[in-house]
C-alpha cells in the first residue's frame, strides 16, 4: 500500500516534508500547495513536485513568473489520502474544516493547539496513540526534543522531576523581517508553554520549562537537569542509551563540536540536504551526574527535527508498520539518517 501525501504549505518544514516523503518506499507525493510564486514554488517544480495553489492566490501571478499550476488546494486534497498542513502558525486550524469536509486525514504542526487533533504525537513517544486517528498534530521542534529524551529516560530510571531552560534561536535563518534580535528577551510566562507541550505526549510527567530568546538563527539548546527515581550507575550508562536510541547524536569530546555553530558546520559536509541535523545533539562531555540528579545539554535544530516525525505519523495513521521501532528505522534509513 502506497499512501497519497499532499503537503499543503511549501515553506521551512513543508519543502522539507515533501523531500522526505518522495524518499519513502510507502508514501507518495501527490503534490505541494504555494499561495504565491517564489524560488520555493520554482524548486518544487524544478523537483517535479506538482505545484498547487491556494484558492484566494491569484494564477496569473504564478503564470507570469513562468510557474506552471496543476490545480487548487481543494483539487490537490481530492488526490489524497491525507494532508500534510505546513502551512503558518494557526492556520493549519481554519484549514482543518476543509480537510475534514473532503475526508481526508490531516497531520498538524506544533504551531497550533493541540485540540486541532485527536492527538498529539512523537514518534518515541507515543507512537501506538496515532494508529488509526484521522488528525493527528506532530508537536513542536522543542517539544520533540524532550519528548524524545524523556522517551530514552522515563522507562529506565523514572522521573521525579525534569526541569529544562529552553534557549531558543530568535528566527530561522530566512526570516530577516524577524530577527535575529540584539538582545536576550526571557519570556516571561512560567511555565513556558513547553512543559505542557511535553504533557500531551507524557500525561503524568512532573516537568517545568522557562525559556529565553537569544540572537542566534542555528539552533535551540536546552539545558536540562533531570532528578531521577533510580540512578544509572554512571554517566557512560546514560550516555550508552542515548547512542543506542534512534535520533539521537553524541558528540564525543574528540570530535570538537563545542557549540551550534560546529555541529551546523557538521550538517552541511554530512549532505543530507538543507543542512539539516533530524537528531537531538548531545555533548557526551556535558552530561553530569551528581546522585539521582542527571544534568545534560541537547541541541535541537529547529527546521528539520520534526520531519521525521511527519513521516511516521503518517505511518501510525495508516497502520503502515507493526510498531515505533519498525516506522522509525524505515523512515531513517529512507532520509539517510541510518546505513544499511
């Protein structure tokens, strides 16, 4: 069974999620969505994605750069099996009514809240929770990447208390309108809206997050400190389950990624397009253990952590593998995350 992807939203994550979906053996492509012409729609179809438009985007606009249209959003959602939404924050929510007057299933972004779907979802997380669901919300970048080390930490250890400061990048790279900032701006909501976040994937978790907002466009860096239930017996144990998990990527000391700006420089000779680094980073040198107290840094690339996990909620929904482990080694070894 092949199922018919349309991503509606052809931007950071939506061109990234199109990439990853045409390398899927499962999945199929049916088209991508642009409500104006600009050097992504012309990459889209220099990539042979069929290019779609909103209805309200004029096609004279894209006839006169040279764009050729293959339809509208509504058309591109009748081919379909189920809508990628990559379309900007809140958005996603007014298209939900379209989605389901076509029949058609839908993955949201963390960008919206999580009653857009039935629910919330990381593939480490919580896996099993999506098989079957028809809206389904991938959270946000940062809470993927604790949700993915509460995955590595809560069933081995236990959890008494996760406390995480977030130090989040001001834009991404391409937003030049937006930042990045000279300034370090906290914010001021404690919790931040990340702990709770984290919740929807991990109920019962005890965690508090605050987060500030620093002049950089690479990456986000967490700063956890983590009180255990039952300690691992040394550091080299926590940082041994870390490597043996998927998606995740332990910088040994020897390798000199002292900060974002190597591990970017890591991405762009590693050539999996866009610069891109899916896995949580970790410095093996970072990681402290003082009693039933784990301290750690990750880093969290913010444009590409959170495709993957399009990828296996698409194959939750659709029962497309027997379980977490299968859907997330197909996808990795499919995005050249993974040899062999």
């Amino acid at each position: 069974m092949r199922v018919r992807v349309a991503v509606n939203g052809y931007g950071t994550i939506g061109k990234r999620v199109a990439d990853a979906v045409v390398k899927q053996p499962d999945l199929e492509l049916v088209g991508v969505a642009k409500t104006s012409p600009d050097f992504e729609a012309r990459r889209a179809l220099d990539l042979g994605y069929p290019l779609f438009v909103a209805e309200t985007a004029s096609r004279s606009d894209f006839s006169a750069a040279g764009l050729a249209v293959a339809g509208t959003v509504t058309e591109m959602i009748g081919r379909a099996d189920v809508v990628v939404d990559a379309t900007p924050d809140k958005v996603g929510a007014a298209n939900r009514a379209l989605y389901d007057a076509a029949g058609v299933r839908a993955v949201f972004q963390g960008g919206e809240k999580a009653s857009v779907a039935d629910v919330s979802f990381n593939a480490l997380g919580n896996y099993a929770a999506a098989r079957g669901q028809r809206r389904v919300r991938v959270v946000s970048c940062n809470t993927t990447g604790i949700s993915r080390a509460v995955a590595v930490v809560l069933p081995r250890w236990g959890v008494e208390r996760w406390d995480v400061t977030l130090v989040r990048r001001a834009a991404d790279p391409a937003e030049s309108k937006k930042g990045p900032i000279n300034g370090i701006v906290p914010s001021l909501h404690i919790p931040s809206h990340h702990g709770p976040d984290v919740q929807t994937i991990f109920p019962e978790l005890p965690i508090s997050t605050v987060a500030l907002v620093v002049p950089t466009t690479l990456m986000h860096v967490h700063v956890n400190r983590v009180r255990l239930r039952n300690a691992p017996a040394s550091v080299d144990e926590f940082v041994a389950a870390l490597r043996a998990t998927p998606r995740f990527r332990v910088f040994a000391p020897w390798e000199r990624a002292d900060g974002t700006p190597q591990v970017m420089e890591f991405a762009r000779s590693r050539g999996l397009g866009h610069d891109d680094v899916p896995e949580n980073v970790v410095w093996e040198e970072g990681v402290r253990l003082d009693g039933r107290d784990m301290h750690f840094f990750q880093a969290i690339h913010q444009e590409s952590v959170t495709v993957p996990e399009n990828i296996d909620a698409i194959r939750a929904m659709f029962d497309l593998a027997p379980d977490a482990a299968t859907s997330i080694r197909m996808t990795d070894r499919a995005l050249g995350l993974v040899r062999g």
